[in-house]
C-alpha cells in the first residue's frame, strides 16, 4: 500500500503533462484513439508500450485477454458511446493464462480460472506450440467481439507483444 501512495504522490508530482491532460480530460471528457484488450499481466502496459498518454487508450484487461459479456459491453462501449475507431486485442508471449492452458495441469483449475482456462483451451485446440497458441487465443478473442452487432463496422485487429523486445507485431 506504501508503494502505491508514494507512486501517486510522485504522479501528482510529475511535470504539468499530466496536470493539463487531467484538466483537459476532466473539462472535456475522454477521446481515445483506440480501445486495446489486452491481458492483465503486470508486463502489458498498453499505455507505455505504445506510448500514450491520459485519455489516449481505452484499455479492457483480463487474463489471457479473454473476451466474455463484460468485456465486450465495454468495447461497445467505447466504440459506439466515445466513438473510437480502432479495436485491437493483444496478446503477449509467456502469457501464465495460455501457459495454463497448454499445460495439462491447468485443465484441472475450478470456478472461474477453470472457466476462463476453458475459453483459452478451447481456443488453441490441440496447438502446442506457444507462440502459435497465443495467436489463435487473440484471434477467438476476436471473434468474440465479432459476435456483437454494435462492433461489426469497426476495424478490429490483432497484436501480440513480446515482454521481452518490446515489439508488437
């Protein structure tokens, strides 16, 4: 808790950037350019990888960047309410949610990580292969969100970052 109140006071510290974009978000409410789903991992930061600021990204994160109702009500959301362009889900190498599901272990896991481990697995069928298993996890996410009438006219794209490079391809 001591790390977060120190980071927020260093936040409030920081130079006017983020003063006036807090202003200018607060007068004028949010624009963002794109809507990025992405996983929660601690190594995706959607805002530093790609270098935005405040109101720039709207970001949905869940483990495995797995889409269900809640997520793809937020996606709608921001498309048919801010009027954003762009959707791209990303995955990320060395993803633990995919990882659970390749591993025959991670079968096993009960309630809700059972749940979310099940969509990933059904995802990847029987691909074993990491890299190709975080690819077809992002591209069911899609699909997902291709399931929505609101979300048929906008662009939606796929991504995967490497935790190690920084790239997103």
């Amino acid at each position: 808790m001591d790390k977060l109140i120190d980071g927020n006071l260093k936040y409030l510290e920081a130079d006017d950037t983020y003063a006036s974009a807090r202003a200018d978000t607060s007068a004028n409410g949010q624009h963002p350019y794109a809507v990025i789903v992405t996983c929660s991992d601690s190594r995706v930061p959607p805002e530093h990888i790609f270098g935005a600021g405040l109101g720039e990204l709207f970001v949905v994160r869940t483990a495995g960047n797995v889409i269900g109702d809640f997520e793809r009500g937020t996606v709608e959301y921001a498309v048919g309410h801010l009027n954003v362009p762009l959707v791209v889900v990303m995955g990320h190498t060395h993803c633990g949610a995919v990882g659970a599901a390749l591993d025959a272990h991670g079968h096993h896991a009960e309630g809700s990580l059972g749940k979310l481990v099940s969509e990933i697995s059904g995802a990847i069928g029987t691909e074993r292969n990491e890299p190709a298993a975080v690819k077809l996890n992002v591209r069911n996410s899609i699909a997902r969100l291709r399931e929505s009438a609101e979300l048929q006219t906008v662009k939606i794209a796929g991504a995967v970052y490497d935790i190690e490079t920084g790239k997103v391809e």
